[in-house]
C-alpha cells in the first residue's frame, strides 16, 4: 500500500508499505476512506520534536472494516468507522471515568501511520465507533473531523467548564481551536472569543460562533481581554496551542476562580509557581478522551446539526501528502484532507 513517512525535518515521501495485518486477536484492520494532516504532525516536521528514522505519519482516520479479530464483537467487515488517535480497551476504570487517552492499556494508533491507504486499529472494539450505515460522501470530512481536532476541541471547551450564559476565550486559531469554538457555541456559551490574527480563520470562527476576535497576543491579548470582561478575565479560556507564550496567555486571561482547558501539545512549557498560586485559577487538559465524545459527535454530524468539515481547506490525494504538510507549515491551509 502507499503511505506517508517522514524521513526528516521538512521531509515527508509517500511509499510503499506493508499492508498492515492482526496482530492482536483484539485488532482491527480498515481500509481508509479519507486521513489528513494535523497540526501535531508540524511539531516533527518543523524539527521541533526530533524524527528517529524513517517513521510513518498520521493519527487521524475514517474507513470501512475489512478484517477483525477472533475476539472483537462490536465492530464487524463492513461497517463504517470513526476512531481516536488512542486506543483504548473501554473496560479499566481510567475508560470507566471517562479518560480513554490515558486507558491503562493505551496505544497509540498513529504508531501504523494513518497516511496511508489501510490501518491496523488496535483494542477495536473500545476504540472504534460505527455510523448509522454507510455515510453521505459530503459528511465524510466531518467525521474524519471528530477522530481527533473536533474531540480535541470538544474535550477543551468541555475541561474549561464551558456553560451556558458564560464568556469563553480560546487561543489559538488551529482546526483544533476553531473547533472549540464551535464546540463552546454547541454547548451554550453567551461570548466566544476568537483570538486570531488571520482573516480566513476569523471568518471561520465566526461561522462556527465566535461574536469577538481579538487579534492581540501574549500580555496584549490579556489586556483585551480584561478590558472586554469588566477587568475580571473570561470565565473559561481554551488553550490550543502549547508554547509557553499560548499557556500563559490562556491563564492570565482566566478570572479568578475560572477554568482553562489545554488542548495543545506542550512544547517547552514551564508554569510559574507562585503566579499560578496567586491565579486561582483551575487547570484541566491533555490528550483528549476522544472516545468520551464520539457517539455524540457522530450523531450530531449525521444529524447536520454541525459541520467541522469546513475546517478543511485543502483536499489533496495521498500521494500529495508532502504538500499538504508544506502548506499547512506555510499558514496557506488551515487543515489539509488527504484522500488514499
């Protein structure tokens, strides 16, 4: 089969692989329909996080069941599937709890390389979500969507104890934060805040239901958003970056007493001691529990009641993968959907 492999920074082929097989008797094998790039990838692909090797690329996918194993019962050939980017077993009591990122026999689904035209997808029947049948083509991005940018921002609004009549901020204006935004609109926020300084992302994040961008960053961007909620600081702030500017910028924008959720990979990020002593602020994030969200991210996808779909602005065959990562590292697409 054909996939996607980073040989080095700036540095992505698409070759041919082996087909994956079961490995386990709790694997599952699915042919892609549809995979893309995230902005986690860019991390390695800028030579922010090192490349030891030849490693296949991509955590993010859709497809249809080819194959499972003796002891998968959920998930049978055929159906068509969403999954996260973690395997999870759905049994622990990390699942139990709702934390299938951090499942006790977690694995990382992205170790197969989602780039590419076939996926093994471990621990199937915890981590695999069917469709209601086979789905309408024009849904397909936005459930790709949901395997991971539109979780992820879901789990930040949702770690940031996003509510009704309540004024949200969200930094960084990612697939991952514009899905925040949609994500704390869905879940009745009053005021969404986009922080952006790029027009094609603003506009976008006020389809999906920002009412303020400010396009002010670091100590600025607090002072904006002081100035805009009375002095006190917004009620949740959503983090969706990862540098230490992004983080400390979503806590000083936090009032006392209110909520960030961190969604962004952290790169280099130390926290001051006794600043965030004094903040008063509560602190919830990491890799999202996508499994928590994805039967009611599904159905609200197959319901058209949402359309993170849009996030993706550059559609690209597999072989092409090389410049869907050159132009989302460009800032010349938001999010880059590669069809295998």
């Amino acid at each position: 089969m054909r996939g996607a492999i980073i040989y080095a920074p700036g540095d992505v082929r698409v070759e041919e692989r082996d087909e994956p097989t079961i490995i386990h008797p709790t694997d599952a094998i699915i042919r892609l329909s549809a995979t893309c790039v995230c902005g986690s990838d860019l991390w390695p692909y800028r030579g922010i996080e090192a490349v030891d090797g030849p490693t296949p690329m991509g955590h993010e996918y859709v497809g249809v069941v080819e194959e499972t194993g003796r002891e998968v019962r959920n998930i049978k050939p055929g159906d068509f599937v969403i999954g996260s980017f973690m395997a999870s077993d759905g049994t622990c009591e990390i699942c139990q709890a709702g934390y299938q990122s951090r499942c006790a026999h977690v694995e990382f689904v992205g170790a197969g390389g989602a780039q590419a035209e076939y996926l093994r997808v471990p621990l199937a029947d915890g981590t695999l979500v069917a469709t209601h049948g086979q789905p309408d083509p024009g849904l397909i991005p936005s459930l790709l969507a949901a395997s991971d940018v539109l979780g992820t921002g879901w789990f930040g609004a949702a770690a940031a104890k996003v509510r009704p009549g309540k004024t949200v901020a969200v930094v960084g204006d990612g697939a991952v934060g514009l899905l925040a935004i949609l994500a704390a609109r869905q879940l009745g926020a009053e005021r969404i805040i986009a922080m952006s300084r790029h027009q094609p992302r603003q506009k976008l994040a006020l389809e999906f239901g920002a009412t303020d961008i400010v396009t002010e960053r670091g100590d600025e961007g607090v002072t904006r958003i002081k100035e805009m909620t009375s002095g006190y600081g917004a009620h949740s702030v959503i983090e969706a970056v990862g540098t230490q500017e992004s983080v400390m910028q979503a806590i000083r924008s936090t009032r006392s007493g209110g909520h960030v959720g961190y969604v962004g990979v952290a790169h280099g990020v130390q926290l001051p001691g006794e600043e965030l002593f004094y903040a008063e602020v509560h602190l919830h994030g990491g890799p999202a529990p996508v499994r928590r969200f994805l039967p009611q991210l599904v159905q609200l996808i197959e319901d058209k009641a949402i359309d993170p779909g849009k996030v993706f602005d550059l559609s690209l065959p597999l072989d092409q993968a090389a410049e869907g990562y050159r132009a989302m590292d460009e800032r010349r697409a938001i999010k880059a959907l590669l069809h295998p």
